[in-house]
C-alpha cells in the first residue's frame, strides 16, 4: 500500500487587489508537485522490474476497487433512500424527471383501499379487483352482487394510500346485503348475511333500517336513526325542552354506533350520539326557507375510514376506534372521525384538535384544525393547523407552538426538505420554512387563469422525493404535472397528460393517478344492479 505524505507548508497569500501570476503559480504547483513524489520515485527506482509490474497491478485493482466500491456505495443509498420514501405518504424514489404513463386501467369508482405491496383495490361494475400498481396487471377478482360498496376508504390522500390488511364487501339488494371480507391477498375470508340495509344507490330509504358501511379491520360499521327527514326545532331558547318533547312522542331517536365483526357479527363496540344540553344544540345547523324563521337542523353525519367510525349529530358524536374503544366527542369536535398522522399521532380535529394516546384519550389540545400533509419526507415533524382564520401554524408534538404565519391556507400539500407547501386561499402555492415560518417563495401561476386554465384548476394531489414536489393540477379536462424545487419553488419541469384530471397519489413508492369522472348512473350489468362510472386509473413511471 503506497502512502503520500503531503507537504504542510501553504503558499503565501495574496496581498489584497493583488492578480495572480500564472507562469509563477504553475511553477510552484509543479515544484510541490515535485517534492510530493520524489519519496515515490526514489522507492519506485529502487524496484525490480517484477516488483514493479506487481505494484502496478495492485495500484490499479486498488482503483477498481475504490470505484467499484463507490459504485456499490451509491446504489445501497439509493435503494435505502427509496424503501424510506415508499413507507411515507406521498413517497417516491425520484422525481427528478417527470414520469410517463406507463399503463391505464378503466375503472368505476378510483382507488378504494390499497393493500399490501402495491395493491390498488377498484371496482369494476359489480366486481372488485386488485391491480398491481407498478404494472397494472389484474391480480385478483371478485364478482359481487348488486350495488358493491367495498373499503374502508378514505378522502385524505395520506390514509387512503396507507395499506390495510383487510377489505370488506357489501353488496346485494337493499333487502338482503351481503358482507364479504377480502384479505392481503385477495383471498375471500368469507361472507356473511347482514340483513336489510339502505342502499343510497337504490333510490329509497327507509327510516326504520340502518346504513351499514364497511370499516377498518374486517369490520362493518352500523348507524341507526338516520332519516332524510330533516328534524328542526327553533332557535334561541327553549330548543331543548322541544327536543325532549319529539323524543317522548317518538318523533326523535338519537342516532345509534355499532362496530361488529363482518363475518362474526361479534359486536366490538356501541354508543349512542345523544344530544344532552343547549350547548350541544349551539353547534346545529341552520335550516332557513322563505318567509319563515330560521330553525336549528339536526343533521346526522357518518363516517366510516381506515382509522375508525364515527357518528355526530351538531355538537354530539361518538368514535370507536378498530379495537372497539369509545371515544365521547361532544361540542365542536362533534361528529368529526380522527385521522392517523404521519407520524403515527391520532388526531381528531374541528374548530380544536386533540391529540388522543393508544387509549383513545385526549392527550392535549392545540387551537385550530390540522392540515395533514399529503406527502412527507420524514415521519416525524410538526403540525400544520389552520386556525379560525385559516392562518397557517406550526405546532410540535408536545403541543407546543413554533409559529404562526400570515398565509391562510385550507390544504398543506407537503412536508418536505423542511418546507411545508402549502395551497393558499387566494390561489396560490406557498413555501414556509418550517423552523420560522418565513415565506420562501410563492407561485400564484400554478392555478387559476394565470396558468393558463380556468378557474376552477386546482391542486390534485402532490408527491415526493424528498428534494422536489411533484404537483398535480386540473380542473376542466386536462392535468397537469409541475415538478418544484421544495426550497425554492422554482420549476423543473412541467408536462400536460393525456385524460382527465384526476387524484395524484404515491402507492408503494410507484405513482398513480386516480382519475375519477364521478358516477354516471345506475344500469343492469350482468343481471344485478350496479352504479355505473366514468373513472380510470394511470400508472406512472420515471424513465
């Protein structure tokens, strides 16, 4: 192994305004050059021929070696690199060039859930499919019965895309659904009959049976009480004395929750969202028609995602959470279901959010609603929360505040090279540093007529490698794909796909767009009723 020992002595510097003389710089580089290898030289004389034949080669493998190894280095890195960024939502290896359309799938209904590997769980007509979602090839199908309803699904892009080990099924005439439960890969469980349910698809609803929506974890989520008879009682005083009133004739019945088992019907959990007090009543809706005094609603609302099942009515809601916990939520985080953070928090947000532990618990509370973060570069970082006026703050997990800008925003899109990206009330995409949350850099041409789109373009969906943005934006009948340098905001590149609009997303590491034309009707196919859509779904590839 030869070894340099390399002069210590620096060249004198240059006095100030001083213009280096090249003939004497390139003597003094030949000169430390000189006495750097006379050692060498000296040694590399003293070798016999053989010997030095052998060092040469051994130099040279040295080389190889070195390089090889670099070579070795790098492509470990990057493949660590890409295992991170495929775990995170909104992950991909690289976006460094814009991505092409690699395969197409029509579809009636997007993405319903995805599973593990890069499974994409659709729907076509009355069958559900898992499509691999680096080729689209069709790994698995399921025929159905009438008006399938599979999930749990999920309208935030960082759940949605978060793998769940089991889908669940309901299908068949309003009279008689049916539940099916579908495994990791794609191995029906199981079917089990639940019984007479409403069907929104179906056309008619009948107040005396319940709605029944798949849940996470092989469940099924049932709600009763939900009729489309809007129940209202009069504003200001004496609203809840009426409310005692419709519920002693039977006029009233507090919507119930029940969590069960899909294939068991074992029951995981139940509670009641029970209107208690005027306070609960403040948070109501208002019911306004002509000529007539505005009346408080009692609107119901109920959801079912990959994290848990809710139900509200105004300023009432109840949570069970997939291990079958129940969580009271009453004032104004009434109704509201929690979503999984990435960074694994479970937050339940409204006008406030609290952050719940592993019991279900409210661990603290920040002001403001919790803006998750479509695509993230890490796991761990702060809370992005729109306060009253939709005015951008960062907290800590601990609760504690970092800062509070002056953009009012209603979308944080990314989370990455600490920059949080934000979409702007005005229109605008907005880079705010995450440490003080300083604006670096605003596009107002991204959406809108400035862009050259119409109005109602908007940010569909946002991925990332970790140094740049890939935005996607559309509106009318095109999509667009913009790549952004998180720290500066300036454009790397941009590129108008074929087809409509459609949700931008990371599945596994691979990108997809989830192009959605909505549900066009309801038609007979394949003798069972089914509803009918104008969807498809885009793989993507880099290269």
């Amino acid at each position: 192994m030869l070894r340099f020992d390399l002069d210590p002595h620096e060249p004198d510097e240059l006095e100030a305004g001083e213009a280096p003389d090249a003939a004497a710089d390139a003597d003094a580089r030949e000169s430390r050059v000189s006495r750097l290898l006379a050692p060498v030289g000296r040694r590399w004389r003293a070798l016999s021929r053989r010997a030095r034949a052998v060092a040469v080669g051994a130099t040279a493998g040295t080389v190889v070696v070195v390089l090889v190894g670099a070579a070795v280095g790098d492509a470990w890195a990057d493949r660590r690199h890409a295992e991170a960024m495929r775990a995170l939502p909104g992950g991909v290896a690289d976006v460094s060039l814009l991505p092409q359309e690699t395969w197409q799938v029509e579809t009636d209904e997007g993405v319903l859930a995805v599973l593990p590997g890069g499974v994409v769980v659709t729907r076509d007509a009355n069958a559900v499919l898992g499509l691999d979602v680096g080729t689209g090839d069709e790994l698995w199908r399921h025929e159905l019965g009438a008006y399938p309803d599979c999930g749990p699904t999920s309208y935030y892009a960082s759940e949605l895309t978060r793998p769940v080990d089991r889908v669940v099924c309901l299908s068949g005439d309003p009279e008689a659904r049916t539940a099916t439960v579908i495994d990791a890969d794609g191995v029906v469980l199981g079917t089990r009959e639940v019984g007479p349910a409403n069907v929104d698809a179906a056309g008619e609803w009948d107040d005396d049976l319940p709605q029944v929506t798949p849940a996470a974890d092989g469940a099924i989520a049932v709600v009763r009480g939900v009729s489309m008879t809007t129940t209202s009682l009069p504003t200001g005083g004496g609203a809840l004395p009426r409310l005692e009133r419709l519920r002693e004739k039977g006029r009233w019945t507090d919507p119930s929750l029940r969590v069960e088992d899909a294939l068991t019907g074992e029951v995981r959990g139940e509670a009641v969202a029970r209107l208690r007090d005027e306070a609960d009543l403040e948070s109501c809706g208002t019911l306004e028609e002509d000529g007539k005094k505005p009346r408080l609603a009692l609107w119901t609302m109920a959801t079912a995602s990959p994290t848990a099942a809710g139900l509200g009515v105004c300023g009432a809601g109840v949570v069970i959470l997939p291990d079958g916990a129940v969580l009271d939520v009453d004032g104004p985080n009434g109704g509201m279901v929690p979503v999984r953070a990435s960074d694994g928090a479970l937050l339940l947000s409204g006008q406030a959010t609290d952050a719940l532990d592993d019991a279900g618990a409210v661990a603290r509370t920040v002001p403001g609603y919790v803006l998750d973060p479509s695509a993230v570069d890490e796991a761990q970082g702060p809370w992005l929360v729109a306060d009253e006026q939709l005015r951008v703050a960062a907290y800590d997990a601990d609760g504690t505040r970092r800062w509070t800008s002056d953009v009012e925003s209603y979308q944080a899109l990314a989370r990455v090279a600490g920059v949080a990206v934000m979409a702007s009330t005005e229109g605008a995409v907005v880079g705010l540093d995450l440490d003080s949350g300083e604006r670096l850099w605003t596009r107002d041409d991204l959406v809108g007529n400035d862009a050259g789109s119409g109005p109602n373009d908007s940010v569909t969906g946002v991925v990332t490698d970790g140094r740049r943005v890939l935005v996607g934006v559309g509106g009318g009948t095109d999509l667009r794909l913009v790549s952004l340098d998180a720290r500066s905001g300036e454009t790397l590149g941009e590129q108008e796909l074929d087809g409509g609009p459609g949700l931008l997303l990371a599945v596994d590491g691979h990108v997809l767009v989830a192009e959605d034309g909505g549900i066009s009707g309801v038609e007979e196919v394949d003798g069972v009723m089914v509803e009918t859509g104008n969807a498809a779904l885009r793989g993507l590839a880099v290269g």
